[in-house]
C-alpha cells in the first residue's frame, strides 16, 4: 500500500520517504529514504535502483525548502521564494529539463521555464509533474497518454512547464493525481476533473461513465488464459474515453469543496459540511461502499469533520 502526504514536512510515496528538518537559523534541509530507483532519492550512486536504509540529506538543494513531493520515481522540491526543483527519472520529461542525460538524474536541478512564476506548491505522479504559482495558476509537464497534462486534445507530452490555459479564469489552490487521472480544486471550493475517466473516477464530467474492461476481469483464469484476457482488456482501454481538458465536475456543481485526493483509479473529495465522496474503481473496497455499480460521486459510510484532511493509497 501506499500513502501519499501532500505535506512539506513529511512526503511518502511507496517505498520511498522524504522530510525536511528545519533549524534555529530557518535552514532547511530535506532528507531521504527508501527505494533509490532512477535517481529519486537524491543521492549519488542512485541512479539505478541502490537504496538507502537510513535518512540522508539530498544535496544540491538551496537551504530554503519548504514543500516536497514525491512521485513515483522522481521528486519536486519548492523553496521559500517560489523556486522550483526536481530530480529522479526523466525518460517521460518530469524533471522540466531540456535533455534527458540519464547520468545526472538523481542531481537536484531547477525547473527550466519556471523563472516568472512564484511557484507555491508542486505535485508530483507517475509521468507527470505540476506547479501551482501563487497566482493560482497551473503549469504541467512531462508525457501522458491519458490526457492528464489537460492541455488539449492529443496532447500527450511537455518537455517544459505549459501553463493550464482551461483554467486560466480559476484560483487554483491544490492538485491531486492518480494513475492517469487529475483532480484540481480552486480557492472558492470547484472542482474540476481530467484524463482517463473509466469507472467515473474523476466524477461526471460531462463524458460516457464506462467501467475500466480491467476491472471487470475475473479471478479462476490459468496462467495463459489469464494473460490473454489482460492483453484483450487493455486494448480495449485504449478506446476508453478521455478529458483532454479540466471539466467541472457536475456532482459538486454549487458544492463548496475542501480537500481532494487521487489514488491509483479512484478518488475522495471532503465537502465543507463535512461528507466524504469517493469515486472510481471499488475492486478492493477502496471506495468505502459495496457497491461496484455506481459511477458517480456517492458518500462514504463515515462521519467526518469538516477539518480533517485525507490521504489516498496508490
């Protein structure tokens, strides 16, 4: 399982963990541990899959951090004046470098065509990364062919940050991603949707709700038969539909939001007076319901508190 903190103190995605400790002069510094596969650690002598069993600082950072993100197999650091830095696997572009020297990946560097913009907080997924400046604005980069750069469709790759221009009329405040889906939400409590949207784990956004032909596979196949209904379902994926562009989420159209979160193919959102909504895929129960059949936002069994927040295996 994993959790994913979107907390500048602590950030642990899979089996990788990041923190920074911040001293008597306000220096900061950002340690790591975990899996060091494609660099994402930091660290020298990382590059290809060593690990580090004990909390050591990543160097080459300014000594000003103040919010990290972990992605899959790279990671973005923001410092206190709205720089932004990444490092780890750059094969999809994430890192926001013109080139992809593999020789220097687990080197932290700053965002190349970030320079004009304040940067207040960065996400981090599998391919993607994304910065939020303090205009409220969001800027994407790297490859996805699911659509979750939200920049247009047919547009799967940003080898330099690409300003979300769908949203430029919105103050956004958070980011959240999956697997191959985005969640967005704005300062006044909107929240919008894009990428892949099989199992309706974006909510409704205006596109045909359809179950992810992944989902629908049954266990009791042998090995070869297995394989070949994997391979039949996931050419079938590749017709599923996508949102090249933020949508608003028609569920919570005149719902004040609080919080949002993606996991690997399903989603919550915390609303103001306190219910907690999950979409997506509920294959392993992921969306505290029973039922499979629902597409749409629907509440968790739970009673929550307006000012908690929430955190999504992925």
């Amino acid at each position: 399982m994993v959790r994913l903190w979107s907390i500048a103190k602590l950030s642990n995605f899979g089996r990788r963990r990041w923190f920074t400790t911040i001293g008597s002069e306000r220096i900061s510094r950002v340690m790591s541990f975990g899996d060091g596969s494609h660099g994402a650690l930091g660290l020298p002598g990382t590059g290809m899959g060593l690990d580090a069993y004990e909390p050591t600082q990543v160097h080459d950072l300014p000594s000003d951090v103040s919010f990290i993100s972990a992605g899959h197999y790279h990671s973005l650091a923001v410092t206190s004046v709205g720089e932004i830095w990444a490092w780890g696997r750059n094969e999809e572009g994430q890192l926001g470098r013109i080139g992809r020297d593999s020789n220097s990946r687990s080197v932290a560097k700053r965002v190349e065509g970030l320079e004009n913009v304040r940067v207040r907080g960065a996400f981090a997924s599998g391919v993607v990364s994304t910065a939020i400046g303090d205009d409220g604005s969001l800027w994407v980069w790297g490859r996805s062919k699911r659509g979750q750069l939200g920049l247009g469709e047919g547009i799967v790759e940003a080898l330099v940050p690409s300003k979300v221009e769908a949203l430029g009329h919105e103050h956004i405040v958070k980011v959240s991603l999956g697997w191959g889906h985005v969640l967005a939400l704005s300062a006044d409590g909107k929240v919008f949707g894009w990428g892949y949207v099989a199992d309706g784990r974006v909510g409704n956004v205006g596109l045909p709700l359809e179950a992810s032909p992944l989902d629908s596979l049954a266990s009791g196949y042998g090995e070869e038969a297995a394989e070949k209904k994997v391979a039949e379902a996931m050419r079938k994926e590749n017709n599923m539909p996508i949102a090249w562009e933020p949508r608003l989420v028609e569920e919570l159209r005149g719902v004040k939001v609080e919080d949002i979160a993606c996991g690997s193919d399903h989603s919550l959102v915390l609303c103001h007076d306190g219910t907690l909504l999950s979409s997506g895929s509920n294959v392993y129960g992921q969306l505290g319901r029973r039922s499979n059949e629902d597409l749409t936002m629907s509440p968790v069994d739970v009673t929550a508190n307006p000012k908690q927040t929430m955190n999504l295996g992925i």
